[in-house]
C-alpha cells in the first residue's frame, strides 16, 4: 500500500496538482485547488465549496465526519477518472 501511495503523489506531483518540497510535506498547487471548483465527473457540484462551508464546522464530530465524507467522495472520483472505471 505505502508503494501505491509514493506512486500516487509522485504521478499527482509530477501532473502539477501536488507541491513536495520534502518527503512529509505535500500541499495542493493552484491547479489542484482550481479543480476544486470545478464538478468532477460523478459529482453532482464542486468539492471546494463544500469544503469550505465543512471547515467552518470542522471542530464538531459532524463536520469532521462530513468532511471526511466530502474528501472521500473527491478521492473517489478521481481515482474513477485515472482508472477508467
């Protein structure tokens, strides 16, 4: 699993959407945060707003479960659209 995810941000920081400065240091560049707002295939509205309105709650058992579930489905929808499926 720790050889996927090397991989993984190694493919997201070479495509540009991934900052590493150092191996325990990832940040999301200006054209990761840029698709953010935008509605990614299997969404039905853009992440960033959400995430947005979440981390106002975040302190809360409910916003961390909701922005647990908004990075999930974020996630998700990426992986369908590298893997085809």
């Amino acid at each position: 699993m720790e050889e996927f995810v090397d991989e993984a941000i190694g493919f997201l920081a070479a495509e540009g959407f991934l900052q590493q400065p150092d191996r325990y240091t990832i940040r999301l560049s200006a054209k990761a945060l840029s698709l953010l707002n935008a509605p990614l295939p299997g969404l039905e509205k853009a992440a960033g707003p959400q995430i947005v309105e979440i981390s106002k709650n975040v302190g809360t058992e409910a916003g961390k479960a909701a922005l647990s579930e908004v990075v999930g489905q974020v996630v998700g929808a990426a992986a369908r659209g590298f893997f085809g499926s």
